[in-house]
C-alpha cells in the first residue's frame, strides 16, 4: 500500500543526513585509503568499493523517505522530468540541504581521522581531460537513473546505480565525483579524495553539462513522454 511522502522539512533532511554520510563514507575511505598504501592502485580500489558500498546502501535506507538524491544534478533531473507545481520549492529545498550535509560529511570525517577540519584540499583537478572525464560520468550517472524510471525498475536503484559509480571511479579520468554538492564538501579535505577549491567551479560545469548530455541520451533512448503508470524512482514509498 502507497503511503502518502513525508512533509519536505524530514524530506530535506533526509538529504541532508543522506548527503552527509556518502560523503563521510566517500572522504574517509580516502583517508583510510591514503594511511595503508601508496600504491595508487590499492588506494583507487579501497575508495572506490567503499563508496559503491556506502552509495547503495544509503539508497536502500533513505529511498523511501526522500527519493535518495543526494546530488544537485538528480534532483534537478528529477524536477524536469516530472515538473509538478511544487517541484522548485522542493528542489531548491533538496539542493541546500545536500550542500550543507556534503560540507558537514567532508569535517566530520576529517574528525574522525584526528585532522583538523576546515583545512582545503590542495589537489588541482582543472584539466581539460579531467573535466571531459567528468563531464561523461555525470551524463552515465543521469542515463542510469533516467534509465530505471523509464523502466520502471526503481527497485534496482541501490544496486544499478552505486555498481555505476563504482565502476565510474575506476574507467574516467576524473574519479567520477559526479555530483556537485560532493565536490564542494571534498573542498574542504586534503586528502586522496579532495580538490582544490579553484577547480570547483569547473567541475560544477562539467557535471551541469554532462547532466545535459544525460538526459538528450535519455530522450533518445527513451523518449520524453513518461505513461501514467509508470513508476517514479525519486517518488517517497511506504508499504504496509
């Protein structure tokens, strides 16, 4: 039985907790990662299956409060595809809380580790390779998610879309951040898994643009219509 979503105030917290903890769990995997070996390749595997880990079950656990965004460019996605008369209230509501729960995320596992939070990342990821790397994993992640809710396949989200990422860090240039919200909280961590804040402008560019690109290739995959009985992913869920 569909239950009726939560009101937007414990939706965007949902976001906001949801955002913190992917980013928690994306920075301390870095940490952790850069404390057992120098060898890049160990690092990029210890981060990369800890993030697809952490991604899916966070999925799983906040899907059916607030739609399990956590990123700008899913929700803005979301917004356009369905467009309902609150939708920009909402979004706006979702995008300000994922900022906030990326930034909180990013110290709390500086913390953790015995590092003094607030300190920026130093790492320049401004390449034009780099931003084309990231400009292809967004418009990925947005054709998976697209993907599903034209399926009508929701339910495979926690899995179809952290084995994307998972497997995105591993076969772009850029590490496959993806998410705008993501890279302003990995400011503020110099670590494995940090960015300069100068490349931060970039990156955002890079992910609005493979967000473009993502849903063209969903419309010509797809189309743009979506049936009326057809599941939507980002839609809160309750059964009982």
């Amino acid at each position: 039985m569909r239950m009726s979503p939560p009101a937007l105030p414990r939706r965007a917290a949902a976001e906001f907790i949801g955002t913190g903890a992917l980013v928690a769990v994306i920075v301390g995997s870095g940490i952790r990662a850069d404390s057992l070996s120098q060898d890049i390749g160990v690092r990029l595997l210890a981060n990369a299956t800890a993030s697809a880990l952490g991604l899916g079950l966070l999925i799983a656990l906040i899907g059916p409060l607030s739609g399990a965004h956590f990123n700008p460019v899913v929700t803005l996605t979301e917004w356009w595809s369905r467009r309902p008369a609150d939708g920009a209230a909402e979004a706006l509501a979702y995008i300000g809380a994922q900022l906030a729960g990326a930034v909180a995320g990013a110290l709390l596992a500086e913390a953790m580790f015995g590092r003094a939070p607030g300190a920026w990342a130093t790492e320049s990821r401004a390449a034009p390779h780099l931003l084309l790397g990231e400009a292809v994993a967004t418009a990925g992640l947005v054709l998976v998610v697209q993907g599903l809710r034209h399926i009508g396949r929701p339910a495979l989200a926690p899995v179809a879309v952290a084995g994307y990422i998972g497997a995105a860090i591993w076969f772009t240039s850029s590490g496959s951040f993806a998410n705008p919200a993501a890279t302003v909280g990995r400011a503020f961590s110099d670590s494995f898994t940090g960015i300069a804040p100068a490349s931060v402008p970039a990156f955002a560019a890079a992910q609005l643009l493979g967000m473009l690109l993502g849903m063209v290739l969903a419309g010509v995959l797809y189309g743009t219509e979506r049936g009326a009985d057809e599941p939507n992913p980002a839609e809160p869920r309750r059964t009982g």
